[in-house]
C-alpha cells in the first residue's frame, strides 16, 4: 500500500512538473459531440499533425498543451467532419457549369432559360440537367417539337433531375444517328404519332450520352474544385463518390497528390469491363485522401421515370414493372468477381424485385465470406418480407429523396406499398447501422437537409405537418452516426475517421446552432462556421466573429 502510494505521488509529480507539450492546434470551449460511443461529450480537444491526440476538459487539455493555434469555440457545437455517404461530386462539379432546370414550373420556362443560357454562352453543344415534369401543371413528359424550332442547329441534351431519362432535339438525335427504328435495350425510347418525343428513359439514353463532347482535363479540374468549395463550406469532408471512370480517379488521385485538391474520396469505380479488369488486377487504391475499394453497379432506374423494376406493376401505369438495367446473368457474374475480390460491390436498386434480386445475389456471391461490407444504394422500395436480407447487407439511403419524392411515389407504388418505401429505420433495424448521403446532384448539397428529412420527415416547405411516414425517422443520434461514423464503417474508414477519437483525423467543424437540441424546424437554418480537414482550416463563414 505504501509503496502504491508513493509511486501515485510521483505520478502526479511528473504530470504537474510536466513542461506544455508544443502542438498545432487546440480548441476549447466547446460543446464536441464525439460520436465516440465511450466517450460521448467533451468541451476541449488537442490536434497535431493531422490527428486528435487528445480529447477531454478545457482546463485539462490547456494545462497540458501549448498549441501554435488555439481556438475558443465560445460554447459552440463541435462535429465530426460531415460524410456523404452517396453522391457525385465531380457531376456536381461540371453541373454547376451548366444550365440547371431544378424548380421549373413548366416546360416553357425550360426552353426561356436554355434560350437565355445560350445567348449568354454560345455553345457549340448544350447540356444541361434538373427538369421533372411531376413539377409541371403538365405532368407529362416534353415533346422535342419547341425545341426544334428554337434550336434547329445546336445539339440540345438535358437530362431529367434524377438522369434517369432525358431530353434530346433532332440536331443531337441525328447526330447519335437514331431513327425511329432505332431499338430500345433496358429502358425507352420515347414515340408519339409515328415520330420521336426526343425522350429517352434509361440505357438508351446511352446513345445520346455518348455523342456529348467530353469535358476537357481543365473542366474537369476546375469541376472538382467547384465541387470541393461548396462541400466544404457545407461541412463535408468525405464523399462517396458513386461511380466514376478510370481516368477521372487518377486526375483525382494526381491533383490530391500535388495539392490541388483536398476532399477525402472514396471513389466506387463503376463495374463496366475496362473498371474491372483494371482495378481487380491492380487492387485496392488507398491514400490518405482517396480510396478506391468498391464499384457501383446499377440495377434499375428511378421511380420518377418508372424505370425502376417492380415486382408487381406501376399503380399509375397498367402492365408496366419497369425493368432491370443488365440482365441477371451480368449481375450474378459481376458479382462473383467481385466477390473474389477484397473490393466491395455497390449496387444502385430502387425497385423491389431490383432490391430482391440485388439482395439474393449477393447472398449467393458472399457466401462463407466475412465482412465484405457490400452495400445497397438507395434501397428505396423494399417488399416487406425481404428486409430480413439486409442483415449482412449495408443500406445507403439518402433522406431527401424521401422528402423530394413523398409528393407522388404513392402514385407510382400505391397505398400499400409506399408503407415499405423509404423505410429508413427499418432498414436501421435490419443491419444495426445505416449510411446517409443525398445522390447531389440530385438532391441539394446541404447535409443540414439529409438530417432535417431523416428526423422530421419534412421538407424546406414544412410539409408534411407532422412528417411522411414518421413510422421511419431517424433519432437525432442516429441520423448523426449515418453521417459520420457508420458512413465511415460503411467505406472500411470506421479507424480513421467518423468520430472525434485520439488517433483518428482531425476532420471536424463547428456549426452555429446546436443540431441535437434545437427545435426541429430550426434545423434547415444551420450554418457550419469552420470546417478543418486533417487539422487544417479548409473553410471559414464570413462574418465569423472570431
Ligand atoms: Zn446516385
């Protein structure tokens, strides 16, 4: 006992003599939610290079620090470092530097504002993305007939706000070189009274897809940097990126390398044969900003554009069950090799014959094999008794489309089905963990948003009252975790980010009202201050009083 006490005085001995260890940064004052399950809240934390190496009290971590940069987060809320657990980062990014149709009302006010965007741009081929006819007074989709007279040159292609259909004029359909003859494989090609709408649903869409020049290594660099400002300035520091070329990860790969962008990616290559073949052979790209250990598959189409396959026909259209994009063969096989493989397969299903069909191969591929992590993305209609497969099966949903939907999926799917759609806690229960993200552009960049529709169900408008199908919100904590450390689990990065933790990157930001506690309603309105990435300041508010 004596001697027990005496080495406890010299312990203390050495902690008070102690000098200040010199660090980067240390923050104080601050109310942190962790999202470390043994330690959920502290007010203080120490940073150096790079990492947390220790979180605690105020009083504490001053005395044992002395930091170069020292923050007093003056009883702010601090986060982890925010997760888009589905989105397409580098798409937001050229989208951003073309014409955006969101929230148009009519198919005329489409055509004002390409006439407008082109009389300012002049270009040579006009693209562009957003329109959804379900927000028209006219809730069908366009004929190419108007745009043909305004535009009888210039090739036109804008795609539908999910990119799941598009429309295209005569310039551009001629140049894919379609007739009406032309047959449609995986999806539609839209005719009316003998000719073509200009429509195209789905894999045909390809043929037109493919005639637009591909943007230049300086567009696609100054696209990812577009991208990289808006999510870090809304408090993203790592994005799942669903599905990109090979060439695209390796410029992203090259401007990490040399600075020129920050953003964490975990980058699914899409499963296409060159992907494969490459990326199998070479296997798992991991760096400290980028990963690339999964590939997105895509299963169906969307619920707007009926594309998605159902297992019993469309409420709102007789006979029609949508459809799966590549045939089952392809799936079963892609899968296998996948399986073979330390990667993770990621498959896009928002069907309920997809998510079952998805589902049940999967359960075939990974069979005797542990924690391969593959995911589900969207998982968006799901046949009540085939949640059970997603007990070793990751969901990757994204809230807003829950949200941005509720106005007419039960249109698509009928009263009886929509109960098991968007069944986010369901799909909680099923696997114990759930990955959020918002499939930008798509939907709204703001993750203020994600939680927003996963906790109140509601939309900007503040509709529903009292929630869509509240049966399946999400509690605050949860809808936490799904933005930070089950994202993280879900991309094999639960050990190096998703929590404030000592050991982990320091990837964290301050936000201007506390999301765990205020009034739900308030929650759309918050603001992220600071954001830092790997310790560093990658974004600041203006005005900030500092
Ligand atoms: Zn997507």
């Amino acid at each position: 006992m004596k001697k027990n006490l005496s080495l406890l005085i010299a312990f203390f001995f050495i902690i008070a003599c102690k000098q200040p260890q010199k660090i980067d940064l240390l923050v104080v004052n601050a109310k942190v939610y962790t999202v470390n399950d043994s330690q959920k809240e502290a007010t203080a934390f120490a940073v150096n290079n790079g990492k947390f190496i220790a979180v605690g009290n105020t009083n504490t971590l001053t005395n044992q620090y002395s930091a170069t940069t020292v923050i007093n987060a003056n009883k702010k809320p601090i986060f982890p470092g925010l997760i888009d657990a589905h989105c397409h980062f580098l798409g937001m990014g050229l989208v951003a530097q073309k014409i955006r149709l969101e929230e148009t009302k009519s198919y005329d006010e489409v055509l004002e504002k390409l006439v407008a965007f082109q009389k300012e741009k002049q270009l040579p081929f006009i693209t562009g993305r957003g329109w959804d006819q379900n927000d028209w007074e006219i809730k069908e989709y366009p004929t190419k007939d108007k745009l043909d007279l305004l535009f009888p040159d210039t090739p036109v292609v804008i795609r539908r706000v999910d990119g799941h259909a598009l429309l295209a004029n005569q310039a551009a359909i001629s140049l894919a070189g379609i007739t009406i003859n032309t047959k449609a494989i995986g999806g539609e090609i839209l005719k009316k009274d003998g000719k073509l709408t200009g429509v195209f649903i789905d894999k045909p869409m390809e043929l037109i897809m493919s005639i637009i020049p591909a943007p230049s290594i300086e567009e696609t660099t100054k696209a990812l940097q577009t991208a990289e400002n808006i999510c870090f300035s809304l408090g993203l520091t790592t994005v799942n990126e669903a599905g990109l070329e090979k060439h695209e990860i390796e410029l992203i790969d090259s401007l990490q390398k040399i600075k020129q962008l920050s953003m964490k990616i975990y980058a699914m290559a899409s499963a296409n044969k060159e992907n494969l073949d490459y990326y199998l052979n070479k296997g798992i790209v991991k760096t400290d900003r980028l990963n690339v250990c999964s590939f997105k598959y895509y299963g169906d189409g969307s619920l707007g554009s009926r594309g998605a396959a159902m297992k019993a026909p469309y409420s709102d259209k007789g006979h029609h069950h949508g459809a799966l994009i590549y045939s089952v063969k392809n799936l079963t096989e892609t899968a296998k090799r996948i399986a073979d493989s330390d990667f993770q397969m990621n498959t896009h299903a928002i069907g309920d014959s997809t998510n079952y069909i998805v589902l049940k191969t999967y359960k075939e591929a990974l069979k005797n094999k542990k924690n391969r992590r593959w995911k589900i993305e969207h998982a968006q209609i799901i046949d009540p008794q085939d949640f059970h497969y997603f007990e070793n099966i990751i969901p990757s949903v994204q809230p807003t489309h829950a949200t941005s939907d509720m106005y007419w999926a039960k249109d698509r799917v009928g009263e009886h089905r929509i109960k098991s759609g968007y069944a986010y806690k369901d799909l909680l229960n099923a696997y114990g963990k759930i990955a959020l993200g918002t499939d930008f552009p798509v939907e709204k960049v703001n993750p203020m948003l994600t939680f927003y529709a996963a906790v109140a169900r509601k939309d900007l408008n503040g509709f529903p009252e009292n929630g869509f199908q509240t049966e399946n919100a999400l509690t605050r904590e949860e809808t936490l975790k799904g933005m930070t450390i089950w994202a993280a689990y879900s991309n094999f990065e639960e050990e190096e980010k998703g929590s404030i933790e000592v050991g982990k990157s320091a990837d964290f930001i301050i936000l201007d009202r506390d999301i765990m506690a205020i009034n739900i309603d308030d929650i759309p309105n918050t603001q992220v201050e600071k954001t830092f990435s790997n310790g560093a300041l990658v974004y600041q508010k203006q005005n900030t009083d500092e």
